[in-house]
C-alpha cells in the first residue's frame, strides 16, 4: 500500500445510514406494487367505441391501381375478415393517405344485382 492510502482514515457508512436506503427501496416497491394492482383490476374501458361492440382482426391484402377518370394511382386495401374494401391515393401537399372510397362487401353480396 502507498502512504496516502495508510494515512486515510477508513470510513464506513454506520447502521442509520444503511437502514434508510433499504427504506426508501422498499416504500419505492410498495408504491409500484400499489399502482400495478390498480392498473391490473381496473375494469376495461367500454365506452370507447360505443358499447361492447367487438371487431374481429383483420387479415390484409393491398394491390396498386388505376381509378377510373382519376389522374393519381390509386392503393386498394381488401380485409377479408371483415369484408371491407378502401381505397386510399397518396396526397403529396400533406405527404398523407386520403381515403378515395369505401365498400362493405357484405351487403353488396346480399343485395340484388337487378336494381
């Protein structure tokens, strides 16, 4: 050992001082704890969409086009899940995707074609 290390006195933190970091961790634990229980049995928010109306997951098919008198391409989204058809067009003044239109191919399968 060197002499500067000899002639440092050794310091070592008494029983008070290592009680109250263990004290704060554990009111820290208990807090967290307290607002994972709040989180975990809170009821589930409803009203959101309007009642408890469920959607199923979609599955995706997306196929680029042309819209018919339209100067601007056009990208179809099909979700097959739900029977939903959009089409959206690229708008580059806000660098967005507006949507162009919508079908719901359910009731277009029940409807009659004679009309």
């Amino acid at each position: 050992m060197n002499t500067e290390q000899q002639n440092r006195p050794s310091v070592q933190p008494s029983n008070e001082q290592r009680i109250k970091p263990t004290r704060g961790l554990i009111a820290l634990n208990l807090a967290l704890l307290g607002g994972l229980g709040l989180v975990t049995f809170a009821p589930g928010a409803v009203a959101q969409l309007g009642g408890p109306v469920t959607r199923v997951r979609g599955e995706y098919s997306i196929v680029g086009g042309a819209s018919i008198g339209g100067v601007s391409s056009v990208v179809y989204v099909l979700d097959t899940t739900n029977r939903e058809l959009i089409a959206l067009n690229w708008n580059d003044s806000t660098k967005s995707l507006d949507g162009v239109g919508y079908r719901d191919l359910s009731v277009d399968a029940t409807s009659d074609p004679d009309r």
